[in-house]
C-alpha cells in the first residue's frame, strides 16, 4: 500500500455509552419518545385548543413527570466522553481519516472506522475555529467499519478539533490538500 505524503494523529472527543450500560440506555430513550413525546403533544393541543389541564387527576401527572426524569437522569448518567485517536494521512489524490476504535452511543464495541475522501469529490470544506469542527462536504466518499467491506455514502463528514487546540487545522489542509478552505465562525 503507498504510503501518505503527510499524516498528522489529533485526540478527538466522542459520546459514547458506559460499560453495561447499553441496555439501560437504549431503555431510557424508549420510556423518554414514548411518554414525552406524547406529553408535549399533549400540552401543545391544550394550548391550541385552549383545554384547561388543571382539570385532570393530579396524580398520573406526577407520575408521568417522574417517569420522564428518571429516564432523562438514566440517560445521564449511561453516557460519557472518551477521548479516541484520530489520523489524518494526506495521499496526492485523497485525504483518509482513520479511527483506531470509534466508541458510539448505541454500543459498547468499538470497531475501527476508516473513511476515504477523493479531493476531485469535496464541494467544500469548512473549518469553524468556534465551534472547533471541520466539515467537508462531498460528492461521495468511502466508509468501512470494521472488517466490513467499504461502503459509498454521499453527504459531509466532520469531526472535532477540540482535542487539539494549538493545531491550525486550516492551514494545515490548504498546505497537504488542493482543498480550499473557509474559515467561518
């Protein structure tokens, strides 16, 4: 395989679920759409209709609201940040972003995740020092997670930069990449 022209390794931070913690989490979610979602559409068509609520049994009420926090407070306290290696390997023709194992928020297990971007396929790449994020949206790129066999996908991939504070990381793609970039706040 060639080897990149430039690669640079940044600490990117991710959400992901606590250890044992999937199956509560994934708990929590449904016990939030189902009793929330219904609650607020609830409230919104008392609103509409002008539907005095004060007129139902207090009790149940209660009881919803607790459920609901309980659940918010499940989901609180199932996630947590972890910080996860991000490379970057300029090639001449593509840039490849490669994590050595991506935590996620539905699963406990962290499969690399590898992703190949043409630069004749990026529209654009944005870089927000602000919200410390790089965004390159494209025609198409190249996924693959795990051992599983590389995937087409359209759309933008971004990631954080906030693992690394003092790397500029537009300066950085215009000197390794034809890619032009802007810089917005």
């Amino acid at each position: 395989m060639k080897l990149p022209d430039h690669t640079v390794t940044v600490s990117e931070p991710v959400v992901c679920v606590k250890p044992g913690r999937t199956l509560l989490l994934r708990l929590c979610f449904t016990l939030v759409i189902v009793i929330g979602a219904p609650a607020v559409a609830i409230l919104i068509w008392a609103e509409v209709t002008s539907f005095n609520l004060n007129t139902l049994p207090w009790l149940p009420r209660i009881g919803l609201a607790a459920a609901v926090g309980l659940a918010a407070y499940g989901i609180y306290q199932s996630i947590q940040e972890r910080q996860t290696q991000l490379e970057l390997q300029f090639y001449r023709d593509r840039l490849v972003l490669s994590y050595g194992a991506k935590p996620s928020l539905w699963s406990e297990n962290a499969p690399t995740q590898q992703t190949e971007i043409r630069y004749a396929d990026v529209r654009y790449c944005v870089f927000s020092p602000r919200r410390c994020r790089v965004t390159l949206v494209t025609k198409g790129y190249l996924r693959s997670v795990g051992d599983s066999g590389a995937q087409k996908k359209s759309g933008s991939v971004s990631f954080s930069t906030l693992g690394a504070p003092d790397t500029d990381f537009a300066s950085l793609l215009k000197k390794h990449s034809p890619m032009k970039v802007i810089v917005k706040n």
